[in-house]
C-alpha cells in the first residue's frame, strides 16, 4: 500500500531523508516537504531554514527558494521565514550566511520588515564574520531614513574586528 501524499507517513519517511549522505535525496525531500497538501507554513520555514546549512549548493539553493516563496503565504509565516532565515546568518559557515543573506534580501524585495529586525540583530553578534556578513547585507535590505540602522552602522564603523 502506497501512503497518499497528505499522509503524515510521507512527511516523516521525508523528513528522514534531510540527512541523507546523498545531496539529490536531501534535495528530494526538501522539495517533498515543501509540496505537501496541508503542511503548516511554520514548520516548512524551520526544515527550509535548517536546509541553508547544506553542505551543497544546489540544497541551499532550493531552501532559498523555498523561504522566499513561503514569505509571501501570510505574515505569520513571512516572520517565521525571516527569522529562519536571520537564524543562519549568524551560522559559522560562510556557505550558509551567504544562502541566509541572499534569502533575507529576496525577501526585503518583498517588503517583509522582518527582515531588518533579523539583519540587525546580527550587526551586534559576537563574531566580527557574521558582523560583516549582516553589514554587507545593509544595502539589500534597509530602507531609506532608518536612524536604528544608521547607528548600528556606525557602530560598525568603530569596530576593529572588520
């Protein structure tokens, strides 16, 4: 018997398969995960924002994808994306604060506020990496007279570690 695809077992068999050895099986079942009928929105932005972290490209690809289009769902799940997203980017590898930064741009062309709040918070993270990787990401997602954000760059300004 072959479960049908709103079937909680095809979820749970999926979800199983994000830490497959294999980068065409964790791709699969992210996409799996992401198709199916009655999944909560929430909960896709938590695997999708843990798939940044992949080891390949193509995964982390597609996990971009996937928050960008789950920010526009609803607001409950575009700030669930936007911190899934805000997350990663204090992530040590530069791989996945890339994949966080490009997703959390995509979504400020959205018009997701979000994602200034997740970009912020990451300007006074311990790691000067990940000061620098919110710093770089400034331009793509401020909007125009925040004097929050101004100090937080200046602050930046001032800081020895970047």
């Amino acid at each position: 018997v072959v479960a049908g695809s709103g079937d909680p077992l095809v979820a749970q068999a999926a979800g199983s398969c994000l830490g497959d050895s294999s980068e065409a099986v964790r791709l699969s079942a992210l996409r799996v995960l992401l198709r199916l009928p009655g999944r909560d929105g929430v909960q896709a932005t938590a695997v999708a924002g843990k798939c940044l972290e992949d080891t390949d490209t193509a995964v982390r690809a597609a996990a971009v994808e996937a928050l960008v289009g789950l920010a526009t769902e609803c607001a409950e799940v575009a700030v669930a994306a936007a911190v899934a997203a805000g997350a990663r980017l204090a992530h040590s590898a530069e791989d996945a604060r890339a994949a966080a930064g490009e997703a959390l741009a995509r979504m400020a062309e959205l018009g997701s506020e979000h994602v200034v709040v997740a970009v912020r918070a990451c300007l006074e993270h311990q790691s000067g990496d990940v000061r620098a990787s919110a710093l770089q990401l400034l331009p793509k997602v401020a909007t125009k007279g925040d004097r929050n954000l101004a100090n937080a760059v200046g602050a930046c300004l001032e800081d020895r570690d970047l």
